[in-house]
C-alpha cells in the first residue's frame, strides 16, 4: 500500500511540475517576441571589431572611449556612441571610400556595455 502511495505522489509531483513550467513558459515566450524588434546600440566602453572585406591591414578591434569616439586605421575620431553596428559599418564605409575603392564593412559588437540609459546598474 505505502508502495502505491509514493508512486502516485510521484506522478502527482510530476504533473504539478509540469502545469507549473507550462504555466511560467508563456509569459517567457512573450518576452522573446517583444524583444526580437530591440536595435542595440553601441556605447562608451564597448569593444567593436571592424572587418574590412579584402583589406585585412585595415580591420582591427577597438574599444569605444568615453567621449563615445573611435579611432582606427584611415579613421580618426568617428564617434561610434549611440550608432547601431550597421549604422557604424556605413559611416566607416564613407571615410574609407576616400582611400578603398568601395570599401565593404562588417561592426562586430564584442565587449558590451551599451548606451548609458540602457545599462542596469
């Protein structure tokens, strides 16, 4: 008798586990949605590696400095703060195509920190 006792507690447990995560997987699923439209956008103290495609002398890594500028090879004092990567890569884009036949340009988001007002301290 006691066998069949722990037997149906088990299952019992079992199935008020799962009708617990069932019941807390829903509102999850509702945060990934809503996320899935979120742009990041860089900030001082990221870490950006820029590739530039058939110019490997000119793609490096840099870190974003306070002032939220960025300093790399042919580019001097662009300000990267506040930029998404895509928005970054065409603005590097546009001071390379002065020195690089069209130049094509890839950010890379490493170390991530973000725009102050997004950060949680």
């Amino acid at each position: 008798m006691l066998m069949i006792f722990k037997k149906f507690f088990v299952a019992w447990v079992a199935v008020l586990a799962c009708l617990f995560v069932g019941g807390c997987a829903q509102p999850l699923l509702e945060d990934i949605q809503q996320a899935s439209d979120y742009t990041y956008r860089i900030g001082p103290g990221d870490s950006v590696n820029i590739f530039v495609w058939g110019n490997p002398e000119l793609s490096t890594s840099a870190a974003v400095r306070p002032d939220g500028k960025i300093t790399v090879p042919l580019v001097e004092e662009l300000l990267a703060s506040g930029k998404t990567p895509f928005e970054l890569a065409r603005d590097i884009e546009k001071v390379l195509s002065t020195y690089v036949k069209s130049p094509q340009v890839v950010v890379m988001v490493g170390g991530f920190k973000g725009v102050r007002d997004q950060q949680i301290r």
